[in-house]
C-alpha cells in the first residue's frame, strides 16, 4: 500500500473521503512537465551547491526523465492517496532510483515547488496565446485590406451614424487586440519571478544559490520575500484579468457578427463551417461559434471573481485555499485559447454583402453631418448649421427619403448657402473619404494604417 510522504506524525490512515476531498492531481497532473523542468534545476543548483552528490544528481535527473517518458505514453500510474502532482511524481522517482530520490526535496517544499509550477506552465500559455492573437489580428488585417473600400453604416446607440468603411470598423477590433497583447507582455513581465528557495515560507537552512536555479529555468530574478514568494498569486489574477477583458472583446465582436449575419442586416455572412443548423427549422444557419464565444466570456469574468475571493483575507503565507486557484486558472487558458483560435479561423472565412451594406448605409440619414460640415465650409456656424440640417432631415423622415434624394430646391428651402455641389458631400464615397486623417476612415487612410498595424504584428 501506499506511504505517504508525510505519514511520520500519523497514526490513523487519511479518512478515504477526505483523501479524495483534499487531492488536487486530478487536474494538476497538467502540470506534471513544469513539475519535472523545476526538480531538475532544483537537484542541480543543490549539486552545484555539494548538498546534493554529483551522482545523485545524474540519478535524480535520469528518473525524473524516465518519470515523464511514462507519463507522456501514458503508462504512469497517478495515484489520489499521493495527492498531487508533486508527491506522485517524487514517489514513483523514489521507487525507481532509491535512496537519492528521496534526497531531491532537500531544501524545498510543495509550496514554493507548486507556486514555481505555475508560473512555468503559465508563462508557456502566455507565449502561445499572443501567437493565438496575432494569428487572429493577421485575419482582421486581411479581411480590413480586401474591404478597405466597402462602405457601411457606422452606428453609436446602435442607430445609423456616419458612413464608415468595413475596413476600418475591423482595424478598430485589431486595435483592442493590440491592448490585449500589451496586456499579457506586462503580465508575463511580472510573473517570471521565481519563488523556489522559499521552501514552505521562510526560506531554508541549505547553502542554496537561487540566482543559478532562477537563470536554469528562464525566470528574469528570485522572488525577493520567501513569504510572498509561496503566497503571492496576483499573477494569476491578472492573467484571468487580461483573460476576461480579451473575452469581453471577443464578446462584442461576436455581438455585432451575429447582427451582421442576421436577415435583417444581412451585412455578411459566415462560413458553413462555422455556423450549425437547427433540428426542427430547415432554413437555419445559426450563428453558433460567435455566440458560444460570447457566452464563454461569461465564465471567464466569474473565474476572475472566484479568483480574487479566493485570495480576498488569506493571511500569509501559503493556505490550502491555493489549491483552489487551478481549475480557474485552467479553465480560463483552454476557453481563452479556444475562443482565440475559432476566431482566427473564421475570420478568415467572412463573406462580405457589401450591396447590402451599401443600402444600410443610405438609409438614416448618415450624410448630415457631411452636409453640417458643408454649411460651416460655406460660412455658417457648426451650431446653425446644426439646426439647418436637423430641419432639412425633419422633411426628409416626412417625405421618406434622404438627403441625397432631396432636389436642390428643396434643399434650399432650409439655406440658401446649399449648392448644387452639396450632391458630392452626400455621397457615401465622398463622406467616407473626406475623413481622411489619421485615425480617420478613408479608404487611403485605412490602408496605410493596416502596413502600420503590420510593422508592429512584425517587430513585437
Ligand atoms: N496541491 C497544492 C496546491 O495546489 C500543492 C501545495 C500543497 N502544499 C501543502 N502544504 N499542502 O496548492
């Protein structure tokens, strides 16, 4: 039967309930990699150090690898009365080379071992999330390069606006993106901080050299405070913080994508390969990825929550309540990278109507604030020009027709400043390409700010 590392001080066996209860490997056998990766730097600084004998140490790391070797092919026997990741892993390492093995532990504990696991794992799934965003913002470039010319209603309180091109409502999308990943750089900036030293909490006896294990395993420095290094999980906040504001992205993209493909707006449509029928309606093709990810961001926001009650009043140092910081932390990575990945893929497969965003764009009079800017051009205040316009769109909603549908004459009847030249300002083309600055939605400013937005994807 199986002894546990601990059992010196015990005289009845853990209650069978409680030992289920209480076991995390479970889910934190994912870790199992990182696991090892810190063992070995461990068993080498300590030999580095003659704490550890050079040929315990080749024993150690020759076990450890025979150890993951097993557990990759699946063989490895995970046991719930070892606990965690960490004992099952030191036992079976112990049961292949002896007496070195249960030397490894030596001036470490499961609480700096466990808190250095992590932030291995989660510095590797920041790497691979960026790569994820930037995969998805080269889709949005993309797609923003080949409709850098379709015009479309840009909304505010989801009512017509002002024309805006398609190309530049994506580059808005590209833009917060471009947050999200500045977002998970700092975050892996502050979290490669490497507690191993700080043993349960207040450091160890051992002559160790933490600055050699922290450079063995690509952490930029040692945790500074042995407490905070075993207690400390900000990092993990901030990473579901970074999780949850990229959803929230998500989120809304998601929202106005389900709108666009819908009857009513027609704006685009979505690949077959990402949408889903229904049983009972033959005519359905639903939106189901973009909603699922809008869904998902839900989740993520609670993991946040969870997180931070999690942590809200521990006392230092470390609390068992850590172990609870997991599943969250997990969860958030899969649905993040999953959401991420699913995006980039359908992004690249958006079909454009761009007929019928051209008709949206007409409808709403979306051009008076063109025909405001034209009057000022002509020697009117912005405020009566304002209220000119605000009159001429009055008659236009009574007629039911558009300003460009008005006849000069018409028109005139609200200022005599209004010349025939007013057509070419009602224009969906001219209004779009009057807004020609940067930042502004001008075919020609949308282009050149995609070969900007391609220099950072490039260089960052
Ligand atoms: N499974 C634990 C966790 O996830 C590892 C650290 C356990 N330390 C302890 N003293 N019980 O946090």
């Amino acid at each position: 039967s199986i002894v546990k590392p601990w059992a010196g001080r015990f005289n009845a066996p853990t209650d069978a309930f409680v030992e289920a209860f209480t076991a995390s490997v479970a889910f934190d056998q994912r870790l199992y990699r990182y696991d090892i990766q810190g063992s070995i730097a461990h068993a080498t600084m300590l030999a580095q150090q003659g704490i550890l004998t050079a040929a315990e140490c080749d024993a150690i790391i020759s076990g450890l690898e025979a150890v993951q070797s097993e557990i990759e092919a699946g063989t490895f026997k995970w046991s719930i009365a070892l606990e965690d990741v960490h004992m099952n892993i030191e036992t079976a390492l112990t049961a292949k080379i002896g007496e070195a093995g249960k030397k490894l532990h030596t001036g470490r504990s499961r609480n700096d071992q466990i808190a250095t696991d992590v932030r291995l794992w989660l510095r590797d799934e920041i790497d691979l999330i960026q790569l994820e965003i930037k995969r998805l913002q080269t889709a949005l470039l993309d797609l923003a390069e080949r409709e850098a010319d379709t015009i479309l209603p840009g909304f505010t309180h989801l009512q017509v606006a002002q024309p805006i091109t398609f190309g530049h409502h994506l580059l808005a999308w590209f833009e917060m993106l471009e947050r999200d990943r500045d977002r998970f750089t700092d975050c892996r900036r502050r979290l490669n901080v490497m507690p191993l030293g700080a043993a349960a909490l207040a450091g160890t006896t051992y002559p160790i050299d933490r600055q050699y294990t922290a450079q063995l395993l690509g952490f930029d420095r040692p945790a500074e405070n042995s407490l905070d290094a075993v207690s400390d999980r900000d990092f993990a906040i901030e990473f579901t913080a970074a999780a949850a504001i990229l959803m929230m992205h998500l989120s809304r993209y998601s929202e106005e994508l389900i709108l666009w493909s819908s009857a009513q707006f027609g704006f685009i449509e979505l690949s077959d390969s990402f949408c889903t029928g229904s049983s009972i309606m033959p005519q359905k093709k639903n939106p189901d990825v973009p909603e699922l990810v809008r869904g998902k961001s839900g989740r993520i926001f609670g993991h946040l929550m969870g997180l931070l009650t999690l942590m809200k009043s521990q006392p230092l140092a470390y609390n068992k309540d850590n172990q609870e910081d997991k599943e969250p932390l997990f969860d958030t990575v899969d649905n993040l990278k999953g959401s991420l990945r699913v995006y980039a893929d359908m992004m690249g497969n958006v079909t454009c109507h761009r007929e019928r965003m051209r008709v949206a764009a007409k409808q709403g009079f979306s051009t008076a604030t063109d025909l405001a800017d034209y009057l000022v051009r002509n020697g009117i205040a912005f405020r009566d020009a304002h209220e000119i316009v605000g009159k001429a769109v009055a008659f236009g909603v009574r007629e039911g027709r558009d300003l460009a549908e008005l006849t000069l004459a018409e028109l005139q009847q609200f200022s005599v400043s209004i010349q025939a030249d007013v057509f070419a300002v009602l224009t969906l083309e001219g209004s779009v390409a009057a807004r020609n600055h940067l930042g502004g939605t001008a075919p020609n400013q949308v282009r050149s700010a995609i070969v900007r937005a391609r220099t950072r994807l490039n260089t960052e």
